[in-house]
C-alpha cells in the first residue's frame, strides 16, 4: 500500500507557488492564536489554566472535583468551562440566586411593614385596658436597635401601661418547628438561626469580653442585648501570657434555665461564662443563638425587657396569637429597603435574613421560575431542574446546588436587568470587605458571594480584568479536602484577572 505525503515543492506548479506562500505567512501569523487557544497555560475553554492547575495539585484535589466557568459579561463565548454542567452543592454561594430573584421582582426599595394594633381604650394617662398586638410580615433587618425604636415611638404616641398582653402574629409564614441543631451540631451558632415571620435580632445575642477599664488586668464580660429573667454568670480569668489564638475554644459556654426554678414564662435563665481569657485579644465579641425551636421564648424576653427600660409597664405576658380580626393599624414598622438587606445578606452571608428573603419570594418554586425566565435567552436554557436546586435559599443546606454554568449564566442574565448595580453594590470586594476580606485573588478588583460547607468551597461572582472587560467567574469544589481550596480560587479570580 503507498504511503501519503506532500509533494517537494520541486513538483509544485510555477503558478501555484505565490499563493502557496501567501497561505504558509497566513498560518505562521496566526499560529500564536490558535496556541493561545489551546494551551493549558493559557486557560482555553476546554484546559484548565496552569495557576489553577498548580494549585489543584498543592492542595491534593484532583480536577474531576472542580467545576470552572468564566465568561464576559455581556454574554460573549467562555474564556474556561470545565465541568461546568455538573450539578454541585455551592454553599452560600446560592445567596445569589435568591438575592438576585429578590432585586428582580420586588425592587431595591421593597420594605417590609411590621404592623401594630391596639384592642381596649387607651386612656390620657397612657393605660391601655386591652392588649398590644404585633403582626410580622418576615423583616429580616429587625435589630435590636429597631426594636428599641419601635417600642419607644409606641411611648411617643402616648402608651405607658399595658393592662393586657403583647400578642405576637407569626402566621405570614407557616413554617414546621425549626431544630438549629440538626444541620450540623452546633445549635449555639446564629448561622444556624430559623426563620419567623416577626425575626427579632436574628434570635441571637452577643457576648462583648473585654479589658476592665475600671480594674487594670482584669476581664468584663457584658450582654448585648440585655433579656429579661436572664442573669450573667462570669468567672473569666485574665491570661497575661497566652497569645490571642483561638480564644473562645479556652472557654466554656453555657445557657441554662436558672436551677431549682419552674419553668414557665420569662423564668429565670442563666449565661455562664468561664475559664481563661488572653487580654492580648482585646476587646472581642461572641455571637450566640438563644436556645429554642422557635424564636417566642427570646422575643418575650426582649420585649418585655426593653419595654421596661423605656418605663413602659406590662401586666400580662408576651405570647403567640393572631391579629384581629377587622383591626385597623395603630403605627407600622417599615424595614430598611430591599437593596440594604440583599447587602447585609451577601457581604456577610446572613442565613437567616436570606431564607427570610427567601419565603418573602414564595420560596423554591417562585424563586427557580425566576431564575429560568431570566436565563431563557440562552440557549439551551442552563437552570432547569437538573441543573438548578434549592431548598432554602441560604445554601446552608445538604440538598440545594447549582451547575457552574447555571450559575455563570444567571450572573450574566444580572449584569443585563435593572437589579445589576444593587447586586454588584452588594457583593464583597476581595482583600476589602465582608467575607473576603481576607482573599488575595484579583484583591480590588473582584466582587464575588463566597460559601464553605464541610466538603464544599465556591466562589461566584464579577471580576475587572486588565484589559478593561468585566468577567463572570464560578468555581465550585466539591472534595473532602475542599476547606484548603481557598488557593484554588484565589489562582481563578487571579487567572481571570490577567485577560491581556
């Protein structure tokens, strides 16, 4: 059998020969192109970029772990797409899609009204015969600070005395008893707060330790916000030795009812703080959830003890009911607008306040028809069902996930509405802010929503490239070892970064 092969250019025509060498100059000038294309080190769509790469191998995860996507921003062909219709958990990466779905269609000056109505006659004196009733509609900006706020306007307009109760209306969401234990064991953190359709400071209060002023070496510890029939109990020892480190891990924390007492309602509870304290650390703060399947047990508390530091006074109790029937508004509460809260949700990646959001929308269903409506330009559209799972709308979740190109392609459909300047607004900025304060990837020039579970790292989000463009970027790992990922992402955000 003959063998092909190209002929010497001895045998080539006379005539043919210029037009020959017009085409050899053509595709030695456009060799370094198509290289460029291909080349691992370059990061085509279809390899892996060699920072990455490296960084993969540094932290033992292997590439078949990792989905990539990377993209500019006004829809043009991937720059990188590896993996990226697998369907992987994001973590709080999936804070996007509910925030975004939010800015869509309620509008960045969306509030929330907490209404209050009053039953009996309120005499001149400031006694009301009746009871103060409170209807939540799922405000999840309702601080402590709020609270106080409100509760002093019903001392402005003339109430002192309540003879009845404070009547607390949940029912705008109809939720099961929420477990803060059951995601990961740890019950005391606020991430792990429930949702409630009157949220009061996230359910949580603060543990402030610091140097005593008043007591040179010493250690105070204070409680933010004060409960009522909750008391303090401190033996903290001042360490002059130890460095900060992991200072919380040294003490012990412990919320209890007080002993030897009933329970029944507002009985006395007690905090007890003990063991050694760094005064290296300064003054540090503790975020802690109170104890409870639902939030009625710390909203009493809160209320009844902040009516009391206004001088108000209250004869009955602070209790779930529902709103009268017929009753007109007394005052209405408004929260802050939507665009603050969908940014306190993303640069600090709040839980609770994003699956307030997220039933404030309806839920999964509402949320994922919004998702694919915006993205069905592209086709085919990357967020159907197999591509697009949520669950809670937090990401703290086992079951909610994403594909990296669903997700890239949502950021895309962002970029294009209304809502981009609130959503970019909200995003952390990498080496700055929020939650990536701490990065060093694109550290400027990257706006990216970031999440962590046990197996899980992501990063998603807009970054500024040295040409000029702007870049959608995804990464997700899923992997045992994905808590050391960080280098992993930051070499994308990077990579991304240096478009030229």
């Amino acid at each position: 059998m003959r063998s092909l092969r190209l002929s010497p250019a001895s045998r080539i025509p006379p005539a043919a020969r210029p037009t020959l060498r017009r085409l050899a100059w053509g595709l030695l000038l456009l060799w370094p192109f198509t290289s460029w294309a291909q080349s691992p080190t370059h990061g085509g769509p279809s390899s892996l970029p060699a920072p990455v790469t490296a960084a993969l191998q540094a932290q033992g995860i292997p590439a078949e772990a990792v989905s990539l996507w990377v993209a500019p921003v006004d829809g043009g062909p991937p720059r990188l797409q590896h993996l990226s219709e697998t369907l992987r958990p994001a973590a709080s990466v999936m804070k996007l899609f509910t925030t975004g779905a939010a800015l869509r269609t309620l509008g960045p000056a969306w509030t929330w009204q907490t209404d209050v109505t009053l039953t009996g006659t309120l005499r001149p004196d400031g006694t009301l015969t009746g009871s103060v009733h409170v209807r939540g509609s799922g405000d999840p900006s309702l601080r402590m600070e709020q609270v106080s706020l409100m509760l002093s306007r019903w001392r402005g307009a003339g109430l002192r005395h309540i003879q009845g109760d404070i009547v607390l209306d949940r029912t705008a969401f109809q939720l099961p008893a929420h477990d803060p234990w059951a995601f990961d064991g740890k019950g005391l953190r606020p991430y792990n707060a429930g949702p409630d359709a009157l949220l009061l400071n996230h359910q949580a209060v603060t543990l402030h330790l610091m140097p005593d002023a008043a007591r040179p070496g010493q250690v105070r510890v204070a409680m933010e916000p004060p409960l009522a029939g909750v008391t303090l109990d401190v033996e903290v020892a001042p360490d002059t030795r130890a460095g900060c480190g992991d200072w919380r891990a040294a003490l012990d924390l412990q919320l209890s009812p007080a002993p030897g007492w009933p329970q029944h309602h507002l009985s006395p509870w007690r905090v007890h703080v003990r063991g050694p304290y760094p005064l290296s650390c300064g003054a540090q703060t503790w975020p802690v959830l109170w104890p409870g399947a639902n939030g009625e047990d710390f909203a009493a508390r809160l209320l009844t003890q902040t009516w009391r530091q206004l001088g108000g006074e209250l004869d009955g109790q602070v209790r779930s009911g529902v709103w009268p029937a017929g009753a007109g508004i007394w005052q209405s509460w408004t929260s802050e607008p939507l665009a603050e809260v969908v940014r306190d949700i993303n640069k600090f990646s709040n839980n609770v306040m994003a699956r307030q959001l997220f039933l404030t929308l309806g839920g999964a269903e509402a949320t994922a028809r919004t998702v694919r409506e915006a993205t069905s330009t592209h086709a085919p559209s990357p967020c159907g069902s197999a591509q697009l799972v949520l669950d809670n709308g937090s990401g703290l979740s086992r079951t909610e996930g994403s594909t990296a190109l669903c997700l890239g392609q949502w950021l895309q459909a962002l970029w294009a509405s209304p809502a981009m300047p609130d959503l970019v607004a909200s995003l952390p900025l990498t080496g700055v802010d929020g939650t990536t304060r701490r990065w060093q990837g694109a550290a400027g020039y990257a706006r990216v929503k970031t999440g962590s579970l046990s197996g899980v790292a992501a990063v998603a989000g807009y970054v500024d490239g040295e040409s000029g463009r702007r870049h959608v970027v995804v990464g997700l790992v899923q992997h045992p070892g994905a808590a050391a990922a960080r280098p992993v992402l930051d070499a994308l955000l990077n990579w991304t970064r240096q478009d030229r």
